[in-house]
C-alpha cells in the first residue's frame, strides 16, 4: 500500500453534450463549472457591497461591470500565457493565439486585463481607479480558488516531487510523488486572501488601500507556492531558481506596498492637515 494519499480520479467532463462539426466534443466541465460559482458568489457579494449606504455602486454597474471584467480575464488571460509563456511558439505559428482549444491562460495576463477595465469603465463612470479597485479585489480570489480546485480536478499545473505524507503521483506525470500544489494555492490565493480582505475592508482606511493588499497578498503567496509548483518545462528558471511566475508576481508586490505607503502617507497628511 502506498504511503501517500491516492489522487482521487475525477473525470473532468461532467458530461457531454455531443460532437459538434467542426467544433468538436461539446461538453460541460468542471473546470468551467467552479468558474461559473465563482462568478455567481461574486455577484453576490459585489451587490452586497453596491446596496450599502454611499457605496458608489448600483447594481446596474456590478452587473456591466462583471461582464466586462469577464472579458478582460479572459482575454487578458489568454494573450498573457502567450506572451508570457508560448512567445517562441506564438512567433512561429501568431494564429496560436487564438488556438483556445489547445488551452492556456495565465493570472497575470487576466490581472492585467482586468486593469484595463477597471480604468477604462471607471473614466466611463466618474469612478476612480483606486476606488474601482477597492470594490473588485475582495471578489478575485473566490474566482482564483475556483479555478486552483478545477486545475486540481484536471491534475495539471501540479507540484515538485517530494516525500512529504500528502504528497500525490499525479495522472501524466511520472511515477514520484508530488505536491498537490493547486490545493496550496486555493487555500492561499484563495480562502486566505478572500479572509483578508474582506476583514481589512471592514476597517476604516485610505481609498486604494484594499486593492494594494490584494497585490500584495496574491504576488507574495504565488511567489512561495511557486517553490512547491512544478516549473514550465519549455521555460528556464532566472538565475537558477526563480521562476516565470516568480517573476510576474514580484511587480505586484513592489507596485502594491508602494501604492499602500502612499496612500497612508497622503492620509496622513490630511489629518494633520
């Protein structure tokens, strides 16, 4: 008997709607499926914050707003984990870009996606960035541990081998035992993050304080999992050791305890002002 957990073998599609002609197998998976929870907690809890008194927000503007940040994340994700991940490839073949079906996104680039929305739908609405981004980052790591437990389900983006008690031999990917590194990062990136936050924006602070933390919190947790995640094999590590995802997540930190310092810093000037 083996002395590490046995990976519990889920089959990723629900079920299947059929092929369809040059589309292929039509299918409802659950990768897709903790995305749409998220998606519908989030809404929740984002109108819940909109029907506050002085919120800023009606629940006409959560809704266009979602759906917007639905297609930053998704667009911004894939042309990231091209650029990011696949530039030699998307070099060789550009229409790989819009190759969905092969897979394929990354954080980072849906962060970045995200970005945009939030200063282009703010200037649209009078809002400002830091306080757009404020009211969305307590909704994004119920979506990113959504999306660790789907990758969990689908046995990728697994960890480095190792010996701990609760390791896994992972489906496709060898014979060792591995950290089950996407249960790392729903519990950090996800319930952790989500605890937070939620309990720091419950505190009076300076408007763009939340989503500094959140910067902060998600790039300082992803820079630790990635010690225990398995590296891309196409990629090598920078000098040695740290990684693609190391090194995306390092401007996070920088750029949120900058904009939390200043935020502070401002305030405080107020008050003695």
């Amino acid at each position: 008997m083996s002395q590490y957990l046995e990976f519990p073998v889920i089959d990723p599609i629900i079920f299947s709607l059929g092929e369809v002609p040059g589309l292929g197998e039509i299918a409802v998976r659950w990768y897709g499926l903790m995305y749409l929870i998220a998606f519908v907690i989030a809404m929740y809890i984002a109108n819940r914050q909109a029907a506050k008194p002085d919120s800023g927000w009606t629940k006409e503007q959560v809704s266009d707003f979602l759906f917007y940040g639905f297609l930053g994340v998704v667009l911004g994700g894939r042309i990231g984990y091209v650029l990011f991940y696949q530039f030699a490839h998307f070099i060789d073949n550009p229409l790989y870009l819009f190759k969905i079906n092969d897979g394929g996104m990354s954080f980072h680039g849906g962060f970045l996606g995200v970005v945009v929305v939030l200063w282009w739908y703010g200037k649209s609405q009078g809002k400002r960035f830091l306080q757009m981004a404020d009211f969305v980052a307590p909704l994004i790591p119920l979506g990113l541990g959504a999306g660790r437990i789907g990758n969990f389900i689908n046995a990728e983006l697994w960890g480095r081998t190792t010996d701990v008690p609760w390791a896994m031999v992972f489906p496709g990917a060898g014979d060792l035992p591995r950290h089950p590194s996407q249960l790392y990062e729903f519990f950090l990136e996800g319930l952790v993050l989500f605890a937070i936050l939620i309990w720091f924006s419950r505190y009076k602070r300076p408007v763009g304080a939340v989503g500094a933390l959140f910067c902060i919190g998600y790039g300082g947790f992803r820079f630790i999992v990635e010690y225990f995640r398995q590296p891309d094999d196409h990629l090598e590590l920078f000098f040695g050791w740290i990684s693609m995802g190391q090194i995306l997540s390092l401007p996070m930190v920088i750029v949120g305890c900058t904009v939390m310092a200043l935020v502070y810093r401002q305030q405080k000037r107020a008050q003695e002002a």
